[in-house]
C-alpha cells in the first residue's frame, strides 16, 4: 500500500530496523515456543486420536475435527477477507494530506510510525481477527452438522406452518449466519473508520468538511450492509416467535406467540423489515448522492418506527385489548402450548383416571389378598443401604459402593424375575494401604465383582438380623440357593467411581483375586492405548503432565493406558451429541458386567413447546457426586430416550443401540456419524430384561405434568389444577422425593409390572393429589406408557403418612430403646401403591448404631386409610392394617420369619397344580423332539405341587385339632381370628 505524497511536515523520515543479530535471537526464540507450543496441541490431537481408534470410534473423532477445521477456516478467511479489503480500500481511498490544523499534525506521527510495517500490520490485524472468527465458527460444529443433516420431523408449527425442522435444524444456523454477518461488518466499519480517520478521510475537529466524498461513499456502504443485515434479522425474528421464551403469569415459562405477539409484534416486525430494507437502499444510494442526509433520514425513521411499533403498539394492545379479558384472549394459544408441550416431552398418550384414593371398607380378607399381589414391596432401599452393603461386602478397605445402590431384575430361585439390589465393588485409592505412584496406577487398578440382595426380603438367619438376603456375594462373588447373577468375568476396570489412569498388562503385575485368596494378574484385555513406542509415551507425558511415564521401567512391552474410564464419561466422548442421564447401572449380561447408560437427543428449537432447565428438572434428594443431575443448565424443550448404550466394565467396550426408531434428531446424527448408531435389532434378549425406563427422562416428565396435565385452556390459565412434586419426607434437606423402581400393577392391569413410580401433591398442600407411573420393562408391550391417577377425595399424602408414622407410640418406644443401645432411626423410601381404590404406603424402617453402625431392617410402617401401624414385619403390618390374614405369603415380608397367621395354599389349590404340572409334563413327551427341557421343569413342578398338599393337608389336620382343644366360649371370642387382635393393637 504505496504512501501518496511526503506528508505536512516535509519529506519522509526512514526509521531504522533491529540488527540482523536481534533479529536471529528473536527469530529463534519464535520458532522455539511454536515448536513447543505444536508438541503441546499435537499430544492433545495424538492422544486423543489413540483413544478413539482403541474404541474403533475414529469417523467421530475425524468427523468432528474435519467439522471444526473447516468452519475455522471458511469463517476465519471470510473475517479476515472482509476485515482486510475494507482496510486497504479505506487506506487506498485517502485524500492527499495536507498540515491544515492541529489534529493531522498530531496524527502524522502514527502514520509515520506505521509507514514501514504497513503490510505487517494489515496481516497481523486480519490474522487476529480471522482467529477470533474462526475459533467462534468452530464451535458451532453441532449446528452446522444439525443444518446439513436435518431431517424432517413430519409435524407443522400452527401459525406459520413449517416442519418443526426449520426450527431445530435450520433456524439456529440462520441465526449463526446472521451473527457472524453483523460482526463481520461491525469490525469493518469500525477498521475502515479508523484507517480513514488517521490517512484524514474523516475529520473531528478540523474546520470543513467532515468526510471525504470516498470516506463517505465506502462507510454508507458498510452501514448499508448493517441494516440490510438488520432487514433480515427482522424476517427471521418472526420466526423466531414460535420459539421464543416469555414469562407468562399463568404458567411461568411460556415458549411460543401469545396473542400480542400474534397480533402486534408479528405485523410490526413484518413492518420493520421493510423499512429497514428502504432504509439499506438509501444508504447505497450515497455512492451516487454523496451525501447522508436520506440515509439518515431514513436510518431515524427506522429507529423510530422500532421503537413505536415494535414497542409502544404491542404494550398497549396488551394493555387495553389483553389484560381486560387475558383468558379468552389466551386461550388459543395456551392450547397450541399445551398440544406442542406434551408432543415435544412424550407426555401427550399420558393414560389419565379420576381415583377415589379411599376404600370405605373395613379391610377383610378380600383387602388382605389383594395386598400380596398387588406389588412386590421393596423394602431394601438402595439409598440407605450402601453403608451395609460396605460393611459386610467390602473385604478389603481399597474398595467401596456407591453411596446409591441400583434396582434391576434378576431371577430367583424359582426361576420368577425378583428386583434385586446390586452394587459394584469399585476401587477407592484412598484405601491403598502405601500410596505411590506404582500402586495408585499399577498395582491397584481395578474393582472386583457385583453384589446383590433381594429387594423385598432380609436374611432370615443372619447375624445381625436385619441383614441384606445377599444372592451374589464374597471375593470372588458366587451365587446363592436363593438365586445369581450367573457366571461373569469379575475385573471392574472401567466403573463410575473409577476416574484415574492404571497402565495394564506390562512388566509390573496387579493386584487380583482367586477362590483361594490373593493373587498378582496381567490385563488381557484389548482396551487402552498402547505405551510400547516413545511416541506415545512422549505424547502421553505430555498430555497427562507426568513425566515417569516416559522413562519408568514398569512400562515396556505390552503396557497399556487406560483412561476416561466412568461408563458417562466414555458414551459423552463417543457420542458427543447426545445428553447423558446422571445414573448407569451396572447388569450382568453375556458373562460380563455391562454398564448401561440411557443417552437422550434433545432440542432447544421446537415451536410452542416450553422450556425446562434439565439440572432443576432431574434433580431430587438423590443427586448427590454418585448419582448426579444431567446437563446441569441445558435448556430444552424437546427430549427423547432415543439411545441405550452399554460399557463393558472389563475392556471399556461402547455400544450404542437406536431405541427410539422415530426420532428424527436421532436420524440427523445417524446421517452426520454414520455408523455409529447399531440398529435396535442388534439389542439382545439378555441385555433387553436389564434395560428400564430412564429415571432422568421421567423427572422432566413428571415436573411438566404439574401443569401439563391439564388439556383445557381456561382450567390450565387458571391454575386450579396445578400440582407440585412433593419434598421427600424421609429427609430433611428439602428436596424432591425421588421416583422409585417397584414391580407392581396399577388398577387397569392384570399382573404386576416393573414400575417407576412417583405421588404429586396439590399446589401448596399436603395432601396427595395423584400418582404416575411409568412401565419400565422394556420387553412389555406397554413399556413407556404413562399412567395418572387422579386423586378425587382427601387422601394424606406422602408428608401427612410420615407424620403420622413418627407419631405412633410404637414409633416413639422404638426410637427411645434404640437411643439407649446409642442407635438412630433411619427411614427408607415411603412407597405408595394404589389397592383397591385406595393407596398403601409401606416404609422400612433402619436402626443404625450400636454394636454394627450401619443400617438393619428392624420394622415396616404400613398406613391404609385410616390405619396406621408399626411392626416388625410386613406381613404382620398388613395383618394389623387389614384385620385379616393372608392365605398367601406376604411378598417382601422383611425376611423375617413367616406369621402364624400366614398359611400355604389348600390342598385342593395344590392337587390342581399337580395335575396341572403332570400334563405339561405328558405335553412335553408328545413334542417332536421331545422338550426334555420342559419336561423336567414339570416334573420340578409337580413335586412342589405335591409337596405344598401335604403339608397343607397337615395344617388343617393341626388346625382342626386345636380347635376341639380349646373350650366353646374361646374360640366364640376370637371373631375375626388374629386379625382383629391384630386391628385392636
């Protein structure tokens, strides 16, 4: 850019360079902190390349990186284009300069400064600017791969009717485009104006003219750019109606138009877009006109028209047309947000019943009955049970649960699904006898085994008893009689709580385990980055700042580094689109423990539906460092559990399996990383009896149905309606009460199913307002239907239950005598069920203290109606509740030894299954091939059949023998048997 003219001050002044010697010592201390600084980037790149490759998930990593080069460098040149041409042109345009005042001559010493750099300038200055551009653009890589890839979702928005598409997939990169355009010209105006102000285009206080006719034609063509720009933004803001966040009294968050965006800000936005293109056109015209007199005519006028139209009308349509009449008014619109919500959340095939929540009976048999086949009561609660599960599963001090245990399904020994408590025993480095760097990340490296207790039952002949029934225990684990979790390769080298780095499988041994005790192993796994080359010992050094591992001996051939190895942590990188619920759990499947993970797409672009932040969402008295909230503030409004992943807790193996085939956010990433995604088909049978309804999925759910349950506009406006989810009442940190996993049949189903289940109270009272559930098992044909029950009388709720268990004189003299052993109480969850057009609420109760300070199963509270009791056992609770006994065993009777008033079937019940049993048996012999299989579960049968006769036949032979034993007016005064003793207590 060749300077025109010697300046006012005479001729032109040469400013000397640094010496050549300077010159080569910068230079070399240049190339030195860039060699440095690309070895740094390249073991970031190096490294993380290796581990995708090890996962043979390397099209991620190459995609996602081509993805972000190339919007680098298509925006950073863009940027730096445009930046730069407007530089030189406004340097280009400049007038001859002259010393006419005192402001050029101050300025020609900047000019004389800049004079020998002048192209070093411009370079660094668009370099600079292109980087900033380029490194924003790149981290919109999700957008731009959501735009390329979009697929249709085959739904239209009500107003502008347009696939939902165009505003999850194409309007956010309009927007980007947009952004980046206003910035672009923004940066340029204010460079242009610079160079044009020091060459003397532009003048501050010099006397004449202010601008130069090129200073000016080039600015108003920048500024003419800007409101054109600012023209578009108005047409996409209509758009942006349908997506747009407003607080609205009558439901807090609204998302979508109301009727004073439908009818005010829709027609002025409209309005505003043509004015700014008018306005756009007159500044061009200066190119010609030379002069700002209609361009800022025009530009005042648009700020004008934005500021009456855009603000004072829709203020005072919703002023004197709204506000008088706001529900009629509202009411078309609060029906699209209503219909759009529940789509958007899955909630919209909700099945909704009014529930009486009372029975007026006075319990019975009939009661008494229905109360055994109703649920499975769970009475080992996984968030109380941890510290037991440590005490007597731990083994060694290097290991540990998480502080939440899981519910899964195992079979028993009678070969019927049980829920089942299990925990993985994962190594904690804080009980490493000797820390050092060898043992934390050699020695030591990984958990050993699943541990598992039935979930309605303690062990009946354990010391303390109280004790978890375990059906999967020791170092190594086994089975028990009562039912396992089968054979399974025990290592736990990638697990929840399992955050650092172990080099495997090279010199230096690890610590294992062997039915006879300890033993030293070598990891045979394929999973980890291998360290044999200096290359990647160098690399890693690097990247994990640890230099031993570039010179340790404990390192040569066969060595390998394990890292990022939580099961979230793993399915987040592979899949970088996805949304992670806070708990994996941990199933044992194909002889291997597999973590699943349920992974969620999720959109912030679906019209009309409202946000919800999912931190708040899916947070309750459970989140806590084990089982942690999702995207802590990631607003959406739009979610599917559209991908079940697993991690093998062995090699670190991910899998991704399609869940939920229709979702077309989960189609536009299958386009975007092809391959990536296994079809659903490919989901085993073993894995697919593990494999639930997310409990993340179902917090959002049920926080929208406070309000969301409601279809009518006028009743949804009002809020008369409104639930909330209630605060746990087993605790006493305030926060919501956690849904829970309980295999049991709502009153519309005729067999029990596993179940998430949760209560809602009436917005700011106590009592119980309804109950949702949700089928959890993924193999029921039902799975993912949602079930409310509408409360319709005054029942307690979940508060009101707690209250008055703690109240019981029984409660109370339980407390005191564990207060005088050094004891406390401790609750677990406070389950409800619906039984007969009224709800049971059922909650163990924990002593911890004393001689074993972890928690024991001592009692069961049972509340039905109007009775509330206190025993210490279930079935003994349900007999005092119902004043009746019950002919069947009681499920989940606290593992305590059965009640006498608990009988086994008549000997007429057993004779049939007998029969039964025998048939199926000849059944099985007249098959081609014969079913020998089913022939000796048969034969197994119908000796239990037998066996229940006789012993039924016995108990009433015993039974009849003491009822001619005692005298007349005895047996008169018992009535109801044992259960109205039972009742009276």
């Amino acid at each position: 850019m060749p300077d025109r003219g010697g300046g006012p001050t005479g001729p032109r002044i040469r400013v000397g360079r640094p010496s050549r010697r300077a010159r080569t010592l910068l230079m070399t201390l240049g190339v030195l902190a860039v060699l440095a600084m690309l070895f740094v980037m390249f073991a970031g790149f190096w490294t993380d390349w290796l581990w995708y490759r090890s996962l043979h998930y390397s099209s991620v990593f190459s995609t996602t990186l081509k993805t972000k080069i190339g919007l680098f460098f298509v925006f950073g040149v863009l940027m730096a284009t445009a930046v730069g041409i407007n530089i030189w042109l406004a340097h280009r345009l400049r007038p001859p300069l002259s010393a006419m005042s005192m402001e050029q001559q101050s300025l020609d010493r900047y000019r004389m400064g800049i004079a020998p750099f002048k192209k070093w300038v411009l370079l660094a200055v668009t370099a600079l600017v292109g980087l900033i551009a380029g490194a924003s653009a790149a981290g919109q890589w999700r957008i731009w791969l959501l735009w390329v890839n979009g697929v249709p979702f085959g739904q239209k928005d009500p107003q502008f009717h347009k696939d939902v598409a165009f505003y999850a997939f194409d309007l956010p990169w309009y927007r980007f485009l947009l952004s980046f355009g206003f910035a672009a010209t923004v940066v340029s105006l204010i460079a242009a104006a610079l160079v044009h102000y020091l060459y003397g285009g532009l003048r501050v206080t010099s006397p004449g003219a202010r601008a130069t006719a090129a200073a000016t034609g080039h600015l108003s063509v920048l500024l003419g750019v800007f409101v054109a720009l600012k023209a578009v933004a108005y047409w996409l803001d209509r758009y942006g109606l349908a997506v747009k966040s407003s607080d609205f009294k009558a439901t807090g968050n609204w998302t979508g138009l109301r009727y004073v965006d439908a009818n005010a800000y829709l027609p002025a936005k409209t309005i505003l877009f043509c004015i700014a293109a008018i306005c756009a056109v007159l500044f061009f015209a200066t190119l010609w006109r030379r002069t700002w007199q209609l361009p800022v005519i025009g530009f005042g006028l648009m700020v004008l028209s934005a500021i009456l139209i855009g603000g004072l009308y829709p203020a005072i349509v919703q002023k004197f047309q709204v506000q008088p009449n706001e529900q009629a008014k509202e009411a078309p619109y609060i029906k699209k947000n209503i219909e759009a919500t529940r789509q958007a959340y899955g909630i919209d095939d909700s099945k909704v019943a009014d529930y009486s929540g009372k029975n007026d009976s006075e319990g019975g048999e009939a009661l008494r009955k229905a109360a055994n086949t109703t649920a499975s009561y769970r009475l080992i609660d996984p968030s109380v049970i941890s510290p037991t599960f440590q005490q007597l599963q731990q083994e060694r001090k290097y290991y540990q649960f998480p502080s939440t245990l899981d519910v899964d399904r195992y079979k028993g020994a009678d070969g019927k699904d049980q829920d089942t408590v299990v925990g993985v025993r994962e190594l904690n480095l804080n009980g490493i006898p000797k820390r050092n760097w060898i043992n934390d990340h050699f020695t030591y490296t990984h958990g050993y085994g699943i541990v598992a207790a039935k979930g309605t039952t303690t062990d009946p002949n354990a010391d303390p008893a109280g004790s978890p029934d375990f059906t999967e225990s020791g170092l190594p684990t086994k089975g028990s009689s009562g039912g396992g979790v089968g054979t399974y390769t025990q290592q736990v080298y990638y697990g929840e709580k399992t955050d650092q780095y172990s080099i495997v499988g090279g010199p230096q041994k690890e610590l294992d385990y062997e039915k006879n005790g300890e033993k030293t192993t070598s990891y045979k796994g394929k999973s980890g980055v291998s360290l044999s080359n200096p290359i990647n010992r160098a690399a890693y050094a690097v990247a994990f700042g640890e230099p031993q591992i570039l010179y340790s001996g404990a390192i040569g051939d066969g060595s390998r580094i394990l890292y990022n190895r939580t099961p979230k942590e793993r399915v987040e990188k592979v899949a970088p689109w996805l949304t992670i619920d806070g708990d994996a759990y941990p199933a044992v499947v194909g002889g291997r423990i597999q973590w699943i993970v349920d992974a969620y797409t999720t959109s912030n672009g679906y019209p009309y539906a409202s946000r919800t932040t999912l931190g708040d969402s899916t947070a309750d008295s459970l989140s806590d460092g084990d089982r942690s909230v999702v995207a802590q503030q990631n607003k959406v409004n739009y979610i599917r559990n559209s991908v079940k992943a697993t991690v093998d807790a062995y090699d670190g193996t991910v899998k991704l399996y399609e869940w939920d085939t229709k979702d077309p956010v989960l189609k536009t990433w299958e386009k975007a990383f092809p391959g990536t995604v296994e079809p659903k088909e490919k989901i085993s049978g073993e894995l697919m009896e593990h494999l639930r309804y997310p409990q993340d999925l179902f917090k959002v759910q049920r926080e929208l149905l406070t309000r969301y349950h409601v279809t009518d506009p006028k009743q949804f406006y009002s809020g008369s309606d409104a639930w909330q989810v209630p605060d746990d009442p087993t605790q006493k940190d305030g926060d919501a009460v956690p849904p829970y996993y309980l295999s049991m049949k709502m009153p519309d189903q005729k067999a029990q199913t596993f179940s998430l289940t949760t209560t809602f109270t009436p917005n700011g009272r106590p009592n119980l307002g309804a109950f949702m559930s949700v089928d959890a098992d993924a193999n029921s044909k039902d799975y993912g239907t949602i079930r409310l029950l509408k409360v319709t009388s005054n029942v307690p709720g979940p508060q009101q239950v707690q209250s008055e268990l703690n109240g019981d004189p029984e409660v109370a003299e339980f407390v005191r005598n564990l207060r005088g052993t050094d004891s406390d109480i401790e609750y677990g969850n406070l389950l409800t069920v619906p039984l007969e057009k009224g709800f049971l609420y059922i909650e163990p109760v924990y002593a911890r203290g004393g001689s074993a300070n972890y928690p024991l199963l001592k009692k069961v509270g049972v509340s039905y109606g109007k009775e509330t009791v206190f025993k210490d056992t279930l079935g003994e609770a349900l007999d005092a509740v119902f004043g009746e006994s019950s002919e069947e065993q009681p499920p989940g009777d606290g593992g305590q030894e059965e009640p006498p008033s608990s009988t086994n079937p008549t000997v007429k019940e057993a004779l049939k299954d007998a029969q039964d049993a025998y048939q199926d048996a000849q059944d099985a012999l007249q098959k081609q091939p014969q079913d020998w299989e089913a022939y000796g579960k048969a034969q197994e049968e119908l000796r239990k059949a037998l066996d229940r006769a006789a012993k039924a036949e016995q108990k009433a032979a015993d039974t009849q023998g003491q009822k001619q034993n005692q005298p007349q007016s005895q047996s008169a005064g018992d009535g109801s048997g044992s259960g109205s003793g039972n009742k009276g207590s």
